[in-house]
C-alpha cells in the first residue's frame, strides 16, 4: 500500500490523531447508516467532512465528504460505498509526520 506522508500543522497537530479517530469512526457508522437507508444523516456527514477536512490538513477528506453528500442526497447505495472505501483507504495510507518543535517553522521565513 502507498503511504502518505502528512505533515501536521504545529498549531493543530496534537488535535489530529482524535480528527482521524473519528474519521474512522465515521466509516463504520456510515456502512450501518447505509444498511438502515438513513441517506439523511449519510449526507449530514458528508457535509461535515466536506468542512472539516481541508481544515485539519486532509484534502481528501473533504473530496471524500463531497462525493457523500452527493451519493446520499441520491440515494445512490454504490456510491456510499465506494466514498467510505476511498476515505478507509486513505485514511489507512496516512502517515502523520509531527513538526519538530527544534526546527523553525517555515511559514516565518521571508
């Protein structure tokens, strides 16, 4: 499997770990959510993640939220499934890189 190296932002980095948590959270969720035909609450979700995810540095995320929020307000079952495999997937390729307290940040630098 790829990897993918996510360099925190030092200003948000300790609350990621719980971010991804939930992430994950949401997958399992959302596969039962499916299951009961809850399309309403699949597409609140989505919505959520849509928001949240650039935020906390995870571009995907938010595409994954995207693709939720339009395969729920379609009731499409197939295209739940396939955004919750792809955000499982990423989210099981990520590799958190803290930032090193020693080293200057970057965004300082003229």
């Amino acid at each position: 499997m790829k990897r993918t190296e996510l360099l925190l932002d030092p200003g948000i980095a300790d609350l990621v770990p719980r971010y991804v948590r939930g992430r994950r959270d949401d997958v399992a969720e959302i596969r039962d959510l499916v299951v009961r035909d809850q399309y309403g609450e699949i597409e609140r979700r989505g919505h959520q993640m849509a928001g949240s995810g650039s935020a906390f540095g995870f571009a995907i995320v938010s595409l994954v939220g995207l693709r939720l929020e339009s395969a729920a307000r379609q009731r499409d079952r197939a295209g739940v499934l396939a955004a919750i495999w792809w955000l499982e997937e990423y989210l099981d390729s990520v590799v958190l890189v803290y930032p090193d307290p020693e080293s200057p940040d970057d965004r300082s630098r003229g």
